[in-house]
C-alpha cells in the first residue's frame, strides 16, 4: 500500500497570511491526490483533486500542485473560516491530517 | 443536488454485526464511473477509508479490515449497505458514505475522489 505523509501536523497563522502544507507519497501517484477540509463536527469537504483542480465553489484562495511523490497545498491569504483539519489522499489512503488555527 | 444520507444503529454492542445504510439522491448507482465509499473517523482522529462499490459493481475492501466487512448495493433503492462483524469498542467512530469518482487516464494511474460526502452517522461499541 502507498503511504502518505503530511506537514506540518499542526499550525497557527495570522489572518492574511500564507499557509502551505504539504503531502508526500511513498512512491509516484502521478498527479492523482487530493486536498479535503474538515471543519470540527462537520464532514469532510473536497477542495482540489487531481493536484491542482479547484472543487467548484472553492475559494480561489486555496490552491494545489505537484506531481510524482510531492504535493503542496496552499492558502494565499488565510481566512477566519479556514480554521479546520486539512486532509491530503491518494486512491484509499487519507494523510494523517493537518490541523490549521489562527494566531 | 447531490445528498447522501447514512442510517443504522447508534449503539452496537460488542460481537454484535453493524448494518449502515447510505441512501443517495441526486445521481443514480449505474452511472459509469461513479460509487460510493465509506470512510470512519474514530474521536479525534484521522480519516480511514472502508471499502467502495462501484456501478459495475466491482467492490474494494480495507486490507486491515477485509475479513469483517461487506458492501452491496440495491440500484433501484438508491441505496449502499456496509456490514461491519464483529464489532469492538475500537470501532467506536463517525461512519460517513461519500459519492466517489475513479478511472484512468494514464496506465497504472488511478483518479479517485469523494466530492460529495453524508453529513455521517456516529456508532458507539459498548456493553
């Protein structure tokens, strides 16, 4: 099975600021992974998939890119209601989450 | 609009077998390259994906948890079912279904993401 892993596990940014995660594979997945946001008590919601497209509806603040094994996500300009886990995934394997908070 | 809805139990006791129902709307279990998954997050922790089924009907399992799970569906009901055995206290997690997308454009390559998601139903595992 491939595995992924995620970082940070956690950070605190001010709002405006510029928030990258980023997700690595343990072995080429092509462009094939995909950022969710979980909000606390809420289900999961998908942001990008295949890397770098934009769910419909999304903030264009958030945004994804890379291929083969490493993968980043971005929010250009953190916002109040970003709070939540962020989560990267690859076929049937979930990163292990990053949990975003504001300073 | 796109909604799918869990049901089941929400207190199982441990041994016993849990039946989730995933109800959907909005799209229909026969369209090509289109499913439906069922991911658990126990309290506190990160995603697990559970098994899918797809509209050919191929099914896929967790590997840690293959011997215990079954999924099905009834097309005209609009409805997924997952049947957990054998129950444990670790098994205590909000159960979600989510409309799932997969195929191929490269070789070896496999799409796949879960765009629309059940708001989950919460299982607990206790005597």
């Amino acid at each position: 099975d491939i595995q992924m892993t995620q970082s940070p596990s956690s950070l605190s940014a001010s709002v405006g600021d510029r928030v990258t995660i980023t997700c690595q594979a343990s072995q080429d997945i092509s462009n094939y992974l995909n950022w969710y946001q979980q909000k606390p008590g809420k289900a999961p919601k998908l942001l990008i998939y295949d890397a770098s497209n934009l769910e419909t509806g999304v903030p264009s603040r958030f945004s994804g890119s890379g291929s083969g094994t490493d993968f980043t996500f971005t929010i250009s300009s953190l916002q109040p209601e970003d709070i939540a886990t962020y989560y990267c995934q690859q076929w049937l394997t979930f990163g292990p989450g990053t949990k975003v908070d504001i300073k | 609009q796109v909604t799918l809805k869990e049901s089941g139990p929400v207190l199982v006791k441990p041994t016993e077998t849990l039946t989730l129902t995933c109800t959907v709307s909005g799209f229909s279990l026969s369209n090509a390259r289109m499913g439906v998954s069922w991911i658990r997050q126990p309290p506190g922790k990160a995603l697990e994906w559970l098994a899918h089924i797809f509209s050919n009907d191929e099914k896929s399992y967790s590997t840690s948890l293959k011997s215990r799970l079954t999924i099905s569906k009834d097309t005209s009901k609009s409805q997924v079912v997952l049947t957990m055995t054998n129950m444990d206290p670790v098994d205590t997690a909000t159960y979600y279904c989510a409309r799932t997308h997969s195929g191929s454009y490269i070789p070896n390559y496999y799409y796949y993401y879960m765009d629309v998601w059940g708001k989950g139903t919460t299982v607990t595992v206790s005597s």
